[in-house]
C-alpha cells in the first residue's frame, strides 16, 4: 500500500480530509504528518486520528535531512503539502521528484508566489475584483506555486464577498478534490 506524508503548518482541515477518504478507500495510508508549528491544529487533528506527528523547526525543515530521513525511514511514497508554510528545497525534489503535491486557494499562476497564502489569497482576488477564484493542485518544484498543474477547480467571487467567505468556498474545493486527486495521482506512482 502507497504510503504518504503529509506537510501541514496550520489547521490540518485538509489533512484530516485526506486522511479519511483514504481509510474508506482502503488505497494508500497517511503514514506520518510534519509540521514546522508547535502549536498548529493539525497536531491536535493527527492525535485524534492516530497518525504519527513530529515537529521540526524551519531550520532542521530547510536543512531536509533529518525530516527526509523520518520520511524515507517510513517508506514515504508522495509527499503532500497541505497547508505548508516552508519553501520546499532541492534535497526534497531530488530525493522525492514527482512526489511532491501542493495545494494553492487560487487558480496559478495568479495570485502565487512566496507569501501568497490564505486569506493574502482571498483579498488579492478581492482587489483584483476577479468574477471566479478556486484552487489548484500541483507538482512542487524550486519555486513558489510553479510546478506541473494535476487539477484545477473553480468557483464564483460574489460582490459582497469577504476574505472569510470566500475562504470557506475555496475550503470546500479544496475537502472535495485534493483527497481524490491525490489517490488518483498515486495509482500512477
Ligand atoms: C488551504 O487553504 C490550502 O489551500 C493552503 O493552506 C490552507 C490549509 O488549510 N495551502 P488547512 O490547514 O488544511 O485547513
């Protein structure tokens, strides 16, 4: 069975999706979750879950050897960002290429790059007074939000539309079609 790690900085609600599709699927398992947050909610979701959750700081993170180790030592087959707040360096991609996913709350390559994320997102599209926003999937490479495109998903901007409004309708892109994209995207590894 194809085994995944997930790399979370805040909330965990993809994480937690991703875990649970997988085990009603029966397809691959969420081996481990890193975070660079000692006090991010994905911790709390992971020990609810009962998945494995270690924390590494930004350094040891960069660095990539020991979190790469852990990785390799738990016969991690993709890595999944969901949520991650730390630019990914080269050790990742040339010890894991192709075996990198991210998910970005817009449609790339607008409104992308380093320090693009959450709710700086929603309110670039805002002021941009853009009619749709969504999500996109993709292959991780050196640079911020650049890699190959896996999915993208719409949905309408509304004119009254908050930073927070539009997060919770991005939010549910994001639940529906990472979990899937993932498992679809591992059935070719
Ligand atoms: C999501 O909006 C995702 O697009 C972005 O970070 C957020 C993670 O949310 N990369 P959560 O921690 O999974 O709730």
């Amino acid at each position: 069975m194809k085994r995944i790690a997930i790399l979370a900085s805040g909330n965990g609600s993809n994480a937690q999706q991703i875990v649970s599709y997988l085990r009603q699927t029966g397809e691959a398992e969420v081996a481990l979750i890193i975070t660079n947050r000692p006090q991010a909610g994905v911790i709390e979701r992971a020990k609810k879950l009962n998945i494995p959750c270690h924390y590494f700081t930004n350094e040891q993170l960069r660095d990539g050897a020991e979190p790469i180790a852990l990785m390799k030592a738990q016969q991690v087959d993709l890595i999944v960002l969901a949520g991650y707040l730390c630019l990914i360096t080269p050790i990742y991609i040339k010890e894991y290429p192709e075996r990198i996913i991210n998910i970005h709350p817009a449609l790339l390559p607008d409104f992308g790059g380093k320090g693009m994320y959450g709710d700086h997102v929603h309110r670039a599209v805002l002021a941009a007074g853009k009619a749709q926003s969504g999500i996109t999937i993709h292959l991780v490479d050196e640079d911020y939000d650049h890699g190959r495109h896996l999915l993208q998903a719409t949905c309408p901007v509304f004119p009254d539309d908050t930073p927070e409004t539009l997060a919770s309708r991005i939010h549910e892109l994001e639940h529906r079609f990472f979990p899937t994209t993932i498992a679809q995207y591992l059935r070719f590894l």
